[in-house]
C-alpha cells in the first residue's frame, strides 16, 4: 500500500511545505525519546485525527496494510523475546534453552511497535498533504542548492514516465510472443535482455535530450535560480518553526538534566 499527493484546500494543504517538514522531524525525534505506551497511541490518534481534517482516508488504509500490521506484529513478538528484565510470564522451553515473555518485553514491544507506526502515518500524512515539487522548491529557497532539488524533481517526473514505458515495452514483447514474466533465473535472464535493455536505451536517449535541453537554457550558469511562483510562509508557518525548534530543544535538555520526569514504561 503506497500513498501519495491528494490535492486539497485544507489547512494541512495550505501549510508550508518546510513547516510541516519540521514537525515531521520534531515528532519523530520526540516519539523515539519518550517511552509511553499512553503517549504512543495518542500520537496515533493525533495523526488520525489530522487526517480527517485533511479529507483523506489513504493514511487508514495504510495502517491496515499488510505491511503495517507485519511489521507492527513483528516488532511486537520480537522485542519480548529480546528483553529479560520485568516480571517472568510466560516460559517457552526449547532444544537448547528456554525463552521467557516478561512484561517489560511486552511493554516495550507494543511502544516500539506504536513508534514506528506513529512515525510511518505521520510521514504518509505529510506526503498525501504535500505536493513534491513545491516540497522541493520550497527546500531550494530555505537554502539547498538547486543542483540537488533539480535531480529530486527529474527522478519525480521520470518515475511515471518510465513506469509507462517499462509497460509498454512488456506488452510489445507478450504481443510478439516472449515469455517476460516466466519465473526462475532464465526468465529473469529473458525478462533482463528483453525488457529492461530497451528502457536502458530509452533512457540514454532521453539523457542525451536533456543534456542538450539544460545546456541551451544556461543551467548552473548563476547560483541561485529564479521561481514562477511564491509560496507563502505565514504566521502559522513561523510558529510551527519556533514550536517544534523550542519543544526539541526543551525535550533534549530535559533528557540530558532531568529537570521534569518524563514518562516512562516502568517505574
């Protein structure tokens, strides 16, 4: 299950695309900090809720995914296996030894499990919020250099490009009779030869379109680029900025002086 851009006019929608890249990031670090199982589903719950103010259900669907729930179930048989400390609850005898289930293995389980899922709806809000180009043209006026937000903008709109010509490539070589899609090393073999060597070729023909294109237009003549449009950094934006810099910043000195007991698993 992959997400992506959904337009909108929402107040997700409308927000700077570095603004809400910050609070990507403060959350991230933040949900990593603190262990608390009461913290974790409610930063769950703040990503749902979120959601339905941005009029999308892809986030949901997500956490549903097969590749949510195997890697939330994985992490959660995993980590009790992993930690010996807490209370004995269940022992697994084995061959060669004995496993044994403690409550603090499974506390920690479902948090580090709930952290990645927080983390993993967060991060598909951001995309389904945030259209990748004025991601990338916002990052080049906050000061990366246009050189690298010139390749993250090609490898976007030459994605879908080739995706398409990968098809009909396939579809030309079924209707001429080869088995592409045979399993096994030698169909992997045919597929190589057959398939992937012409959308080499194709591609070397476009570079060479491009090279020719970006030379006539003088690219990387000036070091900074003019843009077609503004996007506007408000109010809003300048306080998520400093919120999220001060919450990090509090949260990091705390950690380090203690100055407010955060919460924890165990007592």
């Amino acid at each position: 299950m992959f997400v992506k851009f959904a337009a909108g006019d929402s107040l997700l929608h409308r927000l700077n695309p570095v603004s809400k890249l910050a609070v990507v990031a403060t959350w991230s670090i933040i949900v990593f900090l603190l262990a608390s199982l009461r913290l974790e589903l409610f930063c769950i719950a703040a990503v749902l809720v979120m959601e339905r103010a941005a009029g999308s259900r892809q986030v949901t669907r997500m956490m549903f995914s097969r590749f949510a729930l195997g890697i939330v179930l994985f992490v959660v048989v995993m980590q009790p296996l992993m930690t010996t400390s807490g209370t004995v609850l269940v022992t697994i005898p084995l061959y060669f030894t004995r496993l044994r289930v403690t409550d603090a293995g499974l506390l920690n389980g479902f948090v580090v499990a709930l952290r990645f899922l927080s983390v993993l709806l967060l991060s598909a809000l951001f995309i389904v919020t945030t259209d990748p180009v004025a991601l990338v043209y916002s990052l080049m006026r906050a000061g990366v250099p246009y050189r690298y937000g010139f390749m993250v903008i090609l490898v976007m709109r030459l994605g879908s490009v080739y995706e398409q010509e990968l098809k009909t490539i396939s579809n030309a070589q079924k209707m001429r009779g080869l088995r592409v899609d045979e399993s096994g090393i030698k169909g992997m073999v045919r597929c190589v030869r057959c398939t992937v060597w012409p959308l080499l070729v194709s591609a070397l023909s476009r570079v060479d379109s491009l090279v020719v294109s970006m030379e006539g237009r003088a690219f990387g003549f000036k070091k900074t680029r003019t843009f077609v449009t503004r996007d506007s950094f408000g109010f809003l934006d300048r306080a998520l900025l400093w919120g999220c810099s001060s919450l990090l910043l509090l949260t990091l000195l705390d950690t380090v002086f203690g100055w407010y007991p955060l919460p924890h698993l165990m007592p």
